[in-house]
C-alpha cells in the first residue's frame, strides 16, 4: 500500500506517538481524518482515505493510530462540533477533524466506508461552517478495554510472494545473445 498524504504514528513508542499527533493537531492547518485501529477496515479505511485526501498542498491529511489506547490522553483532548456525533469511541472507526481540534465528522466501525463518505468527511470539516469551528463540547472518555480488532474480527489479508520467477527453461548462466556486430 503506498501512502502519500498519511503520517502513520509509531506502536512502539507511546510518547512519540503521542507528541506527534499533539503537534499534528495543534500547529497545523490541516483537516484530519484520523482513523483508529489496525484490522482489515482500519488498513483499507487508511488507504482509501489516503488517495481522496487529494494534492499534497491541499489541507487534507490523514493520521493512522494503529493503537489507540496509547494515544487515549491526545484523543480525549478533541472537541465536537456536535454532541450527537460521538457517543462512545467503541463504535468508531475514523473522526475527521478540522484546523480547531474539533470533530466534525464520525464514521462508524460497521464496515469500511466508501469514497463518498471520505469526500464528505472531508467536504463537511472543509466547509465555511466547520473550518473555523472551535468545539466546546468534549468527547466521552476512551473505553480501557478498547482492543485493536474494532469489527471483532481479525481479517488480515493472506501474506503472498508476489515476485516473479524465472522461466524454468532459463538458465541462470545463459548470457543474452548479442545481435551479430559486422
């Protein structure tokens, strides 16, 4: 999966993990989609994201906390636009977040969501309404038993050998043959 617009924030150390997602949120421009996990809908939610989040010099990024219980101290310190777009964390699979820190949008972990859903995502944290919105409502608490597996099932894509074998016939000695130089 080649990702072009996407910081992918470390596993293996908390503390950076959770100074660059603090960094990313308080000094930028951008507008998020952060999505939380590291399952099948989580890695094709990253990956489809990425391709919608458009040219680099445009506000669109994306952030994949593939562990986000490290991160639950820097996730509780998002605001919401709306009070009805998050209830409980358990249920989510990516928020998208404008320059102010503020979710504006949810989606939820059901299934991968579409390209339609990414642009409106996107589109709804870009809008005049939403770009500037600093949120006052605070999200709930991060569940403690919140597991990486957000669909309750792990599907990870089978690990194939996708390199191409020689010909069987070929020799790995035979010299190609140069065309006769007269």
């Amino acid at each position: 999966m080649l990702l072009l617009k996407t910081l992918i924030l470390p596993t293996d150390d908390s503390e950076l993990a959770s100074s660059l997602l603090r960094d990313f949120l308080t000094n930028s421009k951008y507008i998020l989609f952060i999505v939380l996990g590291d399952d099948s809908k989580a890695r094709e939610t990253v990956e489809l994201a990425d391709k919608r989040s458009g040219k680099i010099e445009e506000p669109q990024w994306v952030v994949w906390v593939r562990n986000p219980k490290t991160l639950t101290a820097v996730l509780e310190t998002l605001k919401l636009s709306d009070a009805n777009l998050l209830k409980d964390w358990s249920k989510v699979l990516a928020v998208c977040v404008n320059p102010k820190s503020t979710i504006c949008f949810v989606c939820e972990n059901l299934k991968v969501p579409d390209r339609v859903v990414v642009l409106e995502a996107f589109t709804t944290c870009k809008s005049t309404a939403n770009f500037d919105k600093v949120g006052s409502i605070t999200v709930p608490a991060f569940p403690a038993d919140r597991t990486l597996n957000l669909s309750g099932n792990q599907d990870l894509p089978p690990v194939t050998d996708n390199k191409e074998k020689p010909p069987a016939n070929k020799k790995k000695t035979d010299k190609p043959k140069l065309p006769d130089q007269d």
